[in-house]
C-alpha cells in the first residue's frame, strides 16, 4: 500500500549551474518521486525554454530528461507526474531565465506495509512448515506470519530480491512445497533446500502470475531448511508472500553443526620462468616456450630483446610483468601475432622459426604504475569467475604490462573472520554479505546483505580462488590493491557496541546504506588494525589497499574530510608503515579536505585514480 507526501521542505537548494537550478534530495529520503511541480516568481514573463530532469546515485553527470517544454509562460506552475515513480538524489530544472524560478515542489511515493491480522484459528498440521521459526534479514518481526497456517496474514519485504529460510527442526523428504502469494502477481521466485543451513540446492526456479489457492511445487529433496527467494513480484514494488507449505516425510534429527572455518588453503609458489612458460602455454602451445629464454635485468619499467647465440628470442626485463609486455611485443611486431582480452578474439597463426632479430630493441614506460579495474569491474563483469576465466585475464593483463590491479576476490571470507571476532554469529555473517553481483558496492560502502544469504562453502571457494590467482600474480610482480578499512560496519553493531560512536548513513539509491564508525572514536583504530590482520592472515601481504569513506555521499557527522582521511591513512600506516592509500577519484571525491588529510603524512602514501578522465579530468586541478 503506498500513499503520496510531499517532501519539500526536506531539499536543500544548490548553487546554480548556468541556467539549471539544482535542488538535493537528502540521502534519508528512499521513497520513489512521483510528482514535481516548478513555480515561479513572476506571472507576467516567459521562460521560452523549461527542463526538468532527475538525478539519480548523486551522478549529476549522468541525467535523466523528465520534461521539455518550449514557450513556457509563468502564469501557472508547471506540474510534472511521473508514469512510474523514479528514485532520484536530485531534481533539476533548467530554463532560459532561471531567477524566475520561484522553488519546486516534490512528491514521493511512501510504501506502508499492512500488516493484516487474522484473528481466526488456523490449524495446519498436514504442512511440515506449520508453526516452525523463519529467518530473514527482511521484516524477521512478522516472519512467523509465513508459517502461522493463515493465507490472508502477509508478510512483506520492502524490495526484491528477498529471501525467507523455513527452519523444518528435522531433516525431510519433502514432496511437494505450496507458496501462497496475492493473487493475480506476476512472481519470480525459487526454492532452495538444504540439510544443514549451509549447502543449498535449487529445487524449483518459477515464474508464474500467482493464483488463490498457492503455487504448488513438486520436488523430491532432503531438506532441514527450504528457502525461498523472491527475485521480482508485481505489485507495490514490495514483496508480499501469505503462506508457505510443506509435505513430506520425516527422515532423522539434524545433527549439531559446528560453524564452519575459513582456512587460507597453501598455494603452490610459482616461480618465474613457470610462470611465463605457462603463459606461454596457454595463450599459443606448449611447443613455442623453446623460442624464447627470459631474464631479470635491474633496468627499471623496460625490457630488452636480443638474438641469443642459439637462437632464442632472449627477454629481459625488471619483472615477470615487464617480461611479459616484451613477448607480447616481439609476438605483435615480428609474429603479427595478436593476443587481447577473453571474447575479443585472437590471431594465433605462428610462423614457422621465431623471426630473427637484427639488433637489440629496447622500450621503456614513464609510468611507474600500470593500473587496472575498479570495484564495479569485479561484479558487473567477473561476479561469477572461476580458475580459468581468471587465469585468462591475468595472461591478458601480464602480456599488457599492468603490474597493480585492484582484486577483492575472496574480501568475502576478511569480512566474515572479521564479523566473528566482534560476535557475530555465522547466520548474522551469512545476512551481511552481499552476493557477487552486488559486492563491489559492498566494499565501496554502499550497501550491504543485499542478494543474500551467502553461504560459508562459497566464502571459501572465493578464498581458494583468491589465493591462487595473487600467487601467479606474485610470480609476475604484479602489486594487489585490496580493500582497506574506512570505517564500515555490519547491521546492529550499535546495538552491540552501545558506546561506540556510530554515524548513519542513510540511504544510497533506495537501499539502506551501511552505518559508519566515527574515526576519531578509540574503537576505529582497534577495529582497523584487526581488519588489517585478518586480511593478512588470508591474504597475504600487500602495500596497496583501496576505501572511500564517501562514495557517492556518505554522512560524516560533525567529522571534517580532513580528520576522516587523516584517521583512516594513519591505521593503514599503523599496519604497513610503506602502506600506500589507493583513491578513486568519483564525482566529487577526493574532496580538498580528503586530499589535506593526507597531505599531512606524504603524497608517496596516496595514488589518486581519476576514473572519469576521459570526459572531466579533477585530479589535475588538486
């Protein structure tokens, strides 16, 4: 159920930009814009030109056109509905005489959920699910109304995906799963199984416009927990599920489960020339490592070829990495060879002798770091890799000479040792993080839970899958940047940790956005440092960590930028005293008062990366 309010005493208006007056929705706000109205201060002129457009995610480069009208006269406000309700961070309108702009008026769509009683008796003893406790991060208050026996109660979650576990206290062979949705909905959702709340099975995946009398699945599975995950569900743009039924047999009691460890599993160390040669092997057939011989020379950012005396194609340079942009040199200069990136395609034809080289080449970079990715690279590109998908980039990225590359693989199973020294329960952890598709905003501090439960198998793989990959990259010499400690915290740690100073964060794009500890607070630099060495422990070493206390807004309280970015690079050097912090440069950040805070340590301590350069170079101008 939603109802409409009016928000506009709530707006903080901007500095005008040109001819567009700019007002910023405050991150509190979560509710979708329905409606805005433009009024004006002088009823006798004419604008000419009027545009209303929308921000959304406090990118005020990327805008949405909302209304464009031409020969617009002041006698009446300008009212604009939206055929669907949009989130948005801020309203802007543009026109030809902007001081006539009076102020706007902004409305918003509240959803309430309704929480319907049923007061009547509800005995559902043939359901197995009938009366067993519900886990869910969404609503747990009213989880009980999913098993209560009721098909009128409703339980809801404020958006999708959303997930409820069904706690069966027995292992079953279930036969059959009955889910009672409002009827006439357009619902995707699925059904998971799993004896020891851990490891799931899919058991269903539907699709379905729901009917009156439930949804009836047919499944043949053991199962002590039976999740269900609704993925989209018309409607309200909540979730909403009356019932959810279970048939079968009882098997046996399900026995005490110890929480699971996450073990930094030894990696085989890799050695260079292994390293290269199977790279080598990989990208063109084992056959052509007997071209070449490679070398480490103390030449800094070059590599060198020469005509050995037998014959090989001799590389030298100051790393494995460096080495590598040597062979993809020699390979598309004299082979006409060409290796990219997986999916682009490769020309491989390879002659038949390697081709002779008259003289010695030498090439040299200026740039002392050859960097690659950002956070939102690992989920909207890399979400589900594995071994070899990797193994592929890392070739790719070895051939093109990168030697830092940003890497929060395995950051999962960091944030869940973390999480249980400060008491949280495996259950808790699972809650808290985010699915592959959605953890880079994560570790940007942007949200949290969101695409979850994530189970502690899957946390390990992601740590296995970590390690292998950082130990050819240590073989290469490339520098990991792994995701540092700004402050971010887990769901109810104010709760926990009631004298700590913990500052909301409000919300970021409709979701809920993760509370930060204040860094001036004496909890900060112990939480840091037992970040620092949980990471290290299942990580390994590093002298590079990327974090942004603020990206794309953020609350700091009555904390200035300034003591912010003093606090966060002092842990980092309370670490690793080379530590070196790695900033995205994004929308406004860095602000200037970032950039003072580290100032007061040295600028050999900070790498700004200016993400948006190719259209609005800021770093330059800081």
């Amino acid at each position: 159920m939603s109802r409409e309010i009016e928000i506009t005493s709530k707006l903080q208006r901007l500095s005008n930009k040109k001819n567009t007056v700019i007002w910023a929705i405050p991150t509190s706000i979560s509710a979708p814009i329905t409606k805005v109205v433009v009024n004006f201060s002088n009823s006798q002129a004419n604008t000419n030109h009027l545009l209303i457009q929308h921000a959304f995610n406090h990118v005020l480069s990327d805008l949405t056109d909302d209304l464009q009208l031409d020969d617009v006269t002041t006698d009446n406000a300008v009212v604009y509905t939206f055929p669907t309700p949009k989130s948005a961070s801020h309203i802007l309108v543009t026109c030809t005489h902007p001081e006539l702009i009076a102020g706007v008026q902004v409305f918003v769509s509240l959803q309430e959920a309704v929480i319907v009683e049923d007061t009547s008796s509800h005995v559902d003893l043939a359901s197995i699910s009938y009366g067993k406790p519900v886990h869910t991060k969404e609503d747990e208050e009213h989880a009980e109304l999913l098993t209560d026996g009721s098909a009128i109660t409703t339980w809801h979650a404020p958006s999708y995906p959303a997930y409820a576990d069904v706690m069966l206290q027995a292992i079953y062979r279930l036969n059959r799963v009955q889910v009672y949705f409002p009827a006439k909905h357009q619902v995707r959702f699925r059904l998971y199984g799993s004896t020891d709340g851990n490891t799931f099975t899919r058991l269903a995946d539907i699709s379905t416009v729901t009917q009156l009398d439930g949804e009836s699945i047919c499944v043949d599975a053991e199962v002590a927990v039976l999740r269900l995950v609704v993925l989209s569900q018309s409607g309200d743009g909540d979730v909403q599920v009356h019932q959810i039924r279970a048939f079968g047999e009882k098997l046996s009691n399900i026995p005490v489960m110890a929480s699971l460890p996450l073990v930094a599993h030894p990696v085989k160390v890799i050695s260079l020339t292994n390293a290269l040669n199977g790279l080598i092997t990989r990208r063109l057939g084992a056959t052509y490592c007997d071209w070449f011989e490679f070398a480490l020379s103390p030449l800094p950012q070059q590599f060198t070829l020469t005509q050995s005396s037998d014959q090989h194609i001799k590389i030298t340079g100051d790393s494995g990495v460096t080495i590598a942009a040597g062979l993809n040199y020699y390979l598309k200069h004299w082979c006409q060879v060409n290796l990219n990136q997986a999916g682009m395609g490769d020309q491989v034809r390879m002659p038949d002798q390697p081709p002779k080289l008259k003289t010695p080449i030498m090439r040299q970079t200026a740039a002392k770091y050859r960097y690659a990715y950002n956070f939102t690279t690992h989920s909207y590109t890399m979400a589900h890799w594995g071994k070899n998908e990797w193994q592929t980039e890392l070739d790719w990225l070895a051939l093109s000479g990168v030697n830092l590359v940003l890497d929060p693989t395995g950051h999962e199973a960091v944030w869940a040792l973390f999480l249980r020294e400060l008491g949280y329960s495996d259950q808790d952890i699972a809650d808290e993080i985010s699915a592959p598709t959605f953890a880079a905003w994560q570790w940007m501090g942007n949200i949290n839970g969101i695409g979850g439960p994530m189970s502690f198998k899957w946390i390990q793989q992601r740590l296995d899958l970590a390690r292998n990959n950082h130990a050819f990259m240590a073989a290469m010499g490339m520098q990991i940047v792994l995701p540092g400690y700004g402050g971010l915290l887990p769901d109810g740690f104010a709760e926990r940790f009631p004298n700590c100073n913990v500052i909301p964060q409000g919300q970021w794009c409709s979701f809920s956005r993760p509370a930060m500890l204040a860094t001036d607070d004496p909890a900060f630099d112990q939480l840091a440092a037992k970040f620092y060495t949980i990471q290290a422990e299942l990580l390994g070493t590093t002298h590079f960590w990327a974090v942004d206390p603020f990206h794309e807004g953020g609350n700091a309280g009555d904390l200035s930028p300034q003591l912010v970015a003093e606090r966060v690079l002092s842990a980092m050097l309370g670490h690793d005293s080379h530590a070196v912090w790695v900033v995205q440069s994004w929308q406004e950040n860095p602000t200037p008062g970032l950039i003072a805070g580290i100032h007061k340590f040295s600028k050999k301590h900070a790498l700004v990366l200016d993400l948006y350069a190719e259209k609005n170079t800021t770093v330059a101008n800081r």
